[in-house]
C-alpha cells in the first residue's frame, strides 16, 4: 500500500474513532511501526493530525482564546442553548462553565420566571450576565483568572467546588468523541469541570458540530457519565449510542 492511501485511511479510522494508537494501525495496515510513526509525523506537518503518546488525536481548527470563539457560530450556539435551558427548573442547584455556548444560556433565562435556582460558575463574564436575572442566586468561584478563558481556576477553585452536589452541570467541550468522551485544552479549567461533574446528579454538554469527533488534550467526563450532548446539527451521531447518553440536535 502507498503512502497516500495508506494515510488516507489513517484520517478515515482517525474521523470514525476520534483517536488512533500506533499498535493498532500497525495491525490493521499491516505495516511497521517507524512506518506508521512516520505517516503520522507528515500528517501532523500537514495539520490534519495531533500526535500524542502513542498515537494521535484529530486535529481541531476550534481557537483557544474566549474572544475569539465568542465571535464564532453566535446564531448555533444560541440554538443549543435554549435547548439547555428546558433543563432548569425551580430549586436547583446548577453549576455553569464560562465557555462561549454556555454563556449563551444566560440570556435565554431572562424570559423564564424562575424561582430557588444557584448558580455556581468559575466564569467571572458568567456571573455577571447571570447577576442580571431575577430568581437567581450566584456563586463564583475564586482562583487565578485564565486571561485566554476569563475562567477562575487553581486549588481554591476546586476546594470551593467540592462543596457543591449539583442537580445538573451544563458545560461546554472543546472536543467531544465516542473514544474520549467530553474534552478541554485546558487542565486547570478540566480539573475545575471534573470535580462538579463526579458531584453532579446529570451532567450536559453542549458541542457545535466542529467539535464533534475531536479530543482535545484533557478529559472532564467520559461518555457514561455524561446524561445529554447538545449539538447544532448532525454529523454521525450514532457513534455516542450509549444506554445514559440522550443526544439532541438543534437542526
């Protein structure tokens, strides 16, 4: 098999799984080791690919800075989350991140008559959209500020965290895979999701179809702990058939 051919099935077992191993692509290729290391070091060149540890992610054209993707599919991600806001009802407890589909949310709520409902974020823009809202009592945690995600994080964000048992955490992913569940490019934002996340009674993700199949580098809930996945369309979403999961589509 010829180097493009063999590479164009590395980017379609890429595409299906959301994540390829070295030893696995050696097996079903038939080829050596230095031979798949090297397909994925041109791949990665080419910036089809992501190399990891022992093998490689799909490459994500999501940018990292919260200003940047705030300007990015505004009429999508209100879409999705109007959707997520079916899920808030009276008397609960919620925890809300700061990305950019999450934030929208906010806006959303100003139209509902809600009553007893807390918010807890690390997101000090969230807070302040959601200081707005009648019926709403907010928590923000403190930490040291990601300038590039406006989010709080670091150990007095997570000690603050693990205070709370939430009826439902809403977050927004920055790649969201069968293989890798939902993930974020940051680790202290990641830790901060996972702590409410393993404390939470459901967990919801929003994710725009571009993040749908693309595992960023730090993992903040596996697939069976995540309760619904909102999504702006459908791409192949047959890959998260899973007993827990409910995925809705905004199309």
């Amino acid at each position: 098999m010829l180097a493009p051919e063999r590479q164009k099935q590395i980017l379609q077992k890429l595409e299906s799984r959301g994540q390829v191993l070295v030893q696995d692509l050696v097996r079903e290729l038939g080829v050596s080791e230095d031979t798949i290391r090297r397909d994925l070091k041109e791949l990665a060149s080419a910036g089809l690919l992501k190399k990891v540890h022992g093998g490689a992610i799909a490459a994500s054209t999501v940018p990292y800075a919260h200003s940047e993707r705030r300007r990015l599919n505004r009429e999508a991600k209100a879409a999705m989350a109007l959707k997520a806001t079916q899920f808030i009802q009276n008397g609960m407890l919620i925890f809300m991140d700061g990305g950019t589909t999450t934030l929208e949310v906010a806006p959303h709520l100003k139209a509902r008559s809600l009553e007893n409902v807390t918010v807890v974020t690390h997101s000090p823009v969230m807070a302040q959209s959601l200081s707005e809202i009648a019926g709403l009592e907010v928590f923000l945690l403190g930490g040291k500020l990601i300038k590039d995600l406006l989010i709080a994080v670091g150990p007095n964000s997570l000690k603050e965290a693990s205070r709370f048992r939430p009826d439902l955490s809403i977050v927004s992913a920055h790649g969201m895979s069968a293989a890798a569940g939902a993930t974020v490019e940051s680790g202290e934002d990641a830790a901060v999701k996972r702590q409410f996340i393993e404390n939470s009674a459901e967990t919801l993700v929003l994710a725009g179809h571009e993040k749908i199949g693309f595992v960023a580098s730090f993992q903040i809930a596996a697939l069976d702990e995540i309760s619904y996945l909102i999504t702006d369309e459908v791409k192949d979403l047959s890959l998260f058939n899973h007993g827990n999961l409910t995925v809705l589509a905004c199309e």
